[in-house]
C-alpha cells in the first residue's frame, strides 16, 4: 500500500497541473498599423474546452486580435503564450515559421470565413480532409480516405461527394467541409472568423448546432470572432467586447449580454432585432 | 404558510450579504434605477425559500444575481461549491462555469430555444455534461417527460413551435432532471394548468427532501403555499426579512 500512495501522486500530479493550467495566454498584447491602432492593451487566459467570442462592430479590432492570437499578424507589444497537451510553453510572437506552421495544421485550426480561404478548391473534399492528416504523418491511403468519409458525415455532407471538389458545393456545404478540415486532426485550439457569416438564416442555425455539438463533444478550446450577437450567445461561454481597439467589457457570455454595463455594449445589445 | 427560524446549527447553502444593485443605462441618457439596496438573506438546504414582492420589486434581478446573469454593484453572495465558499460576484468565469456546473441550478420563465436541437435532447443535457450515460439520461429524460405530460410524439422535436406551456414545461424538466445543491426558480409554473402545476410543486418538494436549497419566485399563491418555508420580502430601495 505505502509504495502505491508513493507512487500515484509523483505520476499523476503532472498531469493535474496541466490541466489546471490555461492553454493561451495573452497579455497586453497590441498591433499598429503604421500610427493607427489596430488593437491594443489586450489580455485573457484560455482554458482548455472554453468558448471565447470576440464580439465587435466591423472596424473595432477583432480580426486584427484573432490574427495576431493565431500568430498570423506580429505583434507589436505584449505576448502570447500557448501551452501544448503536454504543458509545454510555446512563446508565440517569437517561434520559428516552422514550429508555428506545425502548431497551425496539428494543434490549431483556423476557420476561415470565406471557405475558399481554408480549403484548396481545385483538389477533392476527400483530399481536402486528407491532406491536413498527411501533414501530420499518416501515410496509409485506407485511413485517410476513411477518416474522409468519416468527417463528410460527421458534418453531414453525403458520403457519395467525396471525390468532388469543393467547387462543385454549396457555400454552406464548403463551410462545413472547411470545418472537417480543421478538425479531421483533433486540434485544441480553433480560431474562428465569422464562421456563419456569408450564410443564409437556415444554413447557419444548421452550421451553430453542429459547431455547438462537434465543440462539446470533442472540448475543443475556440476562439471565435463574430458580429452576431446571438451566435455569441449560442455558442460562447464567455465574451470580450472590442471597440476602437480595446476591450470594453468581458465576462460570460449571458452576464455581458443581459446585464451590459459600458455603454457601448449597451448599445449593442439593444441594437439587437427582436424576432 | 410556514415561517421557520432560520437555523444557525448548519452553514447556509447560499447567503446574500449587503448586496446592492443599480442599473445606470448609459443610451437613454444615463438614468440610473436602483434595483435593491444593502440586502441579507440565507437559503437553507432542505428548505425553500420564497422571493415575494410587486411586480418591479427586483425579484428576478436577485435571483439572476445569484446566478451570476448580473453582475450586483456592491455586497457579496457566498455560495457552498463543494469544500470551498466561493463569492459569486467576484468569482471568476472559470469558476462560475463550474458553479453551474455542480452547484447551482436555474430555471427560468422563459425555454431559450436552440434551433434543430430535440426535446428529448434539450433535457437529457445537463446529464450528458456531467459525464452520465446516454442511456441513462435519456432515461431519466423520458420519465420526467412522462410525468409533465409532454405528449410522446413531441419528444423527437425541436420545442421552437410547442405552445408556451408545453415550452416551460420541457425547461422545468431541463432543470429538474439531476440534482444540484442549490435550484433558483422563476415562476416555474407561471404559465401551467392545475394538474401540471400540481406536478412541479411535488418535483419542488421532493428536490427538498433530496436536500437542494430552493430560492424561488412563485406569484400563485398556491403554490407558494405549498413549498415555501420562508418568505422574503422584496421592495425596491428599501428591504427587509419577513
């Protein structure tokens, strides 16, 4: 008994504290566009399985946040800090192209708004899929081709599109499939842009569920930009509002939405339509 | 109705202490209204505790307070989260989350729908997030279903057309469905024929004898009458304990 009581917490406690430990950490972070202000004074922990919706008008610095967090814009002051499944720190502003290119097609996924952004439209969705699995090292063509048809339903797209490109989809479709893309390799982190924006009303209550349920079930850690408040609502756990390139107010999600105290927010919460 | 002693042997499930809150609307030129001011109250385990007041009088912001949908402006509200005492309006996201998670359940007036999602579904949830069986929590999802009188041909539904009875019912499910130390309600029957409303009174009191600490808001004095041990009277500026 007394060796396993010795034994146990030396192994376990490792793992404890990585999970206790936030997967992104941005502090003070700030990018310029020559004097002008893309985004400045950010900072927020992420922790593995949380939803973060950076919500804003167009013009308030989302984007800019999104891509410097993702480390596709370099920053200009602060920095980021990402920590990997095994608790290992990464410093983003100052990692080699390499390791963040690694980072972006294993760990990361990025959810562009436009598909044809994400996805290579002259290539089949099958190799769309495949090829981020590639990236990572498999080699087999029966696994991939079946991880293919497995994410094709699994973002329910029929099984017989497949070897067609994305070209030949539907916008909502080539969304979906952007989002199998991204989440065939079981990354941690998803940075989303406007995932639902060029979409019609039906299409995206259809792509909200099914991002809500692939999020929950998988505990996925999103960061997500959008201008929709109500996407915010249904998919978010907790919110930064961004203005003139500051954050306003963060909080949960529903707190920030029902009870808004700057008065910028404020104004955007009663600028919602009623349906 | 009863009005108990508020006993001092145990520790309070939740307790509410010197609480204020005003909301200043900054786009209708400022106006402040005070919500409450400078108030105390403890919920129990095992025991109801009953939010009374007018219309207006800052029951629901009280309730939505102790959930952390508001955000109060000064005072504490100290909740038992397992082995910690965590203070709610200053507790962080992470640890709200978790709050909801475990300790504290809410039911609302009002079911928010989410689109393409099915009642049994919508129910079965909160199980599902703990971790539960599927089989099991669908289960249990079917039964409460069941004795609310939620007609079987509506469980593969999405509630978004059910009548607005039929919704607050699948929301009362949603909430009862597992137990949490703490359940808040907000006239959960405010839309409910007699037989329906007979039923959640008895989930009411049987989630007391399961031990949860009930805060509600009830405007039918029926109910009221049934479930409440203590009353807490609600006005808004000035407060006080019944």
């Amino acid at each position: 008994m007394s060796t396993v009581s010795s034994q146990y917490p030396t192994t376990m406690e490792p793992m404890n504290t990585s999970t206790e430990q936030p997967l992104l950490q941005v502090e003070n972070v700030a990018h310029y566009y020559g004097s002008r202000v893309g985004c400045a004074k950010v900072s927020f922990s992420l922790w593995p399985g949380e939803v973060l919706a950076i919500v804003g008008e167009s013009g308030s610095g989302k984007s800019t946040l999104l891509n410097i967090i993702s480390g596709r814009l370099a920053l200009s002051e602060g920095s980021i800090t990402y920590r990997d499944a095994a608790g290992q720190p990464y410093d983003i502003a100052n990692l080699p192209e390499g390791a963040k290119r690694r980072l972006l097609r294993t760990e990361w996924g990025f959810v562009h708004q436009h598909p044809r952004d994400g996805l290579r439209m002259a290539v089949s969705a099958g190799g769309n899929i495949g090829e981020r699995l590639m990236a990572c090292g498999e080699r087999h063509y029966g696994t991939i081709r079946n991880a293919g048809k497995e994410w094709l339903h699994r973002v329910e797209i029929p099984e017989n599109r497949l070897d067609d490109t994305p070209a030949s989809y539907s916008g909502g479709m080539q969304q979906r499939l952007q989002i199998a893309r991204n989440l065939v390799s079981s990354p941690r982190l998803v940075f989303m842009d406007e995932p639902t924006g060029g979409l019609d009303v039906s299409v995206q209550a259809k792509l909200l569920d099914l991002l809500r349920h692939l999020v929950r079930n998988l505990g996925l850690a999103v960061v997500l930009v959008t201008h929709d408040l109500a996407v915010a609502r249904l998919l978010a756990d907790r919110m930064l509002v961004m203005h003139q390139g500051a954050v306003v107010e963060a909080g949960l999600a529903d707190q920030v939405l029902d009870d808004p105290h700057h008065p910028y927010t404020q104004l955007l919460v009663s600028s919602i339509l009623q349906g | 109705m009863t009005i108990s002693a508020v006993p001092t042997n145990t520790p309070p499930a939740l307790a509410v202490r010197n609480l204020s809150k005003t909301f200043t609307l900054h786009t209708q030129g400022g106006v402040r209204i005070e919500a409450f001011n400078n108030l105390n109250l403890e919920a129990h385990y095992g025991k109801c505790l009953v939010l009374h007041g007018p219309s207006g009088a800052g029951k629901s912001t009280l309730l939505r307070s102790m959930y952390a949908n508001y955000k109060p402006c000064s005072g504490s509200i100290v909740v038992q989260h397992g082995k910690e005492v965590v203070d709610i309006a200053t507790a962080t996201p992470r640890e709200i989350l978790a709050i909801r998670r475990d300790t504290i359940g809410y039911v609302s007036q009002f079911l928010r729908v989410i689109p393409r999602v099915s009642t049994l579904d919508i129910v079965a949830e909160r199980c599902l997030s703990m971790g539960e069986d599927k089989a099991l929590a669908e289960e249990k999802a079917v039964a409460l279903l069941r004795r609310l009188r939620i007609p079987e041909r509506l469980w593969r539904i999405a509630p978004a057309t059910f009548s607005g009875g039929e919704q607050q019912r699948v929301n009362i499910a949603r909430g009862f469905i597992r137990s949490y130390p703490v359940l808040l309600l907000d006239e959960p029957t405010a839309s409910l024929d007699a037989t329906n409303r007979q039923t959640v009174i008895e989930l009411i009191q049987e989630a007391k004898a399961n031990g949860c600490a009930v805060v509600g808001i009830f405007h039918d004095e029926a109910v009221r009458h049934a479930v409440a041990d203590t009353l807490f009277q609600v006005q808004s500026g000035t407060t006080n304990a019944a």
